[in-house]
C-alpha cells in the first residue's frame, strides 16, 4: 500500500469517527435526503442559505465510511460557498470519481476530497461518495 493511499484512508477513518457537523442544524434554510439503496446508505443534509453563500451546512447519516466521510467533508467544503459555486465542485467531484478523469490528479480545490480517489476501482461505491452531494445539490440547483 502506498503512502498516499494509507493518507487517504486515515483521512476517510477519521472523517467517520469524528463527523463534522454532525446532527440537525438550527434554523436550517431547506434539507435534503439520499438513500443508496445498494449499500444501505441513508443521508440527511441541512443548510443554511443566505442572500449569497451557504451560510452553515450539517447531516445526519448511517451507512458506510465512504459515504459518512464523503458528507461530513462536503459540509467543511461547502460552507461560505455560493450555489454556483457548490454545483462547480460538485460537477468536479464527479468528474474525477468517474472514469472521465480516472488517470488525473484531484484539483487543489477539492481539498480532502481526494482521498474518495479509491472509489474509482469500484464503482458501485461512487453512489456512496456522491450520496450526500446529491442529496443537497439536486436539491438547490434551481
Ligand atoms: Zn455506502
């Protein structure tokens, strides 16, 4: 195993440990939810929307590491983001977990999200790392 693939998996691990923003928000703007019935991943998203940017964001969810840590990154990520914004990197993400860019390199822009590059060798798991973005970006795209 390769440095970098035991670097991604401490930062998945932890993620699902220590989920950040976990549980409901208050005074949320609208929530949104994903069920991956595949793997039996269930995700609640909250968000706080102001007149520009995403204000706060939290989940509740049960399921897989990969789709806990996938949520618990995304609210970090989100956070101060417009909804363009949020959609860019979304469309990013996916594209990178996907086989459209499965030689290249994460963007620097996507941060800790990298370490969901294993994903790609199975691809049934992409709908768990995707879960949560789903959940919350289909929802505020219009
Ligand atoms: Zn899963």
């Amino acid at each position: 195993m390769s440095d970098l693939t035991e670097l991604y998996q401490e930062i998945i691990l932890d993620h699902n440990k220590y989920p950040r923003n976990y549980g409901c928000l208050d005074n949320y703007t609208d929530k949104g939810e994903g069920h991956n019935p595949l793997c039996g991943d269930e995700v609640t998203v909250y968000w706080k929307l102001g007149p520009e940017d995403i204000k706060a964001l939290s989940f509740q969810a049960r399921g897989c590491a990969i789709s806990q840590a996938s949520a618990s990154m995304m609210t970090q990520i989100l956070k101060g983001k417009s909804v363009e914004e949020a959609q860019e990197l979304f469309q990013l993400l996916r594209r990178h977990l996907t086989q459209e860019c499965e030689d290249e390199e994460f963007p620097e822009e996507l941060g800790e999200l990298a370490a969901l590059a294993g994903v790609r060798k199975y691809p049934a798991r992409i709908k768990c790392a995707t879960l949560a973005w789903h959940a919350m970006c289909d929802k505020i795209s219009d």
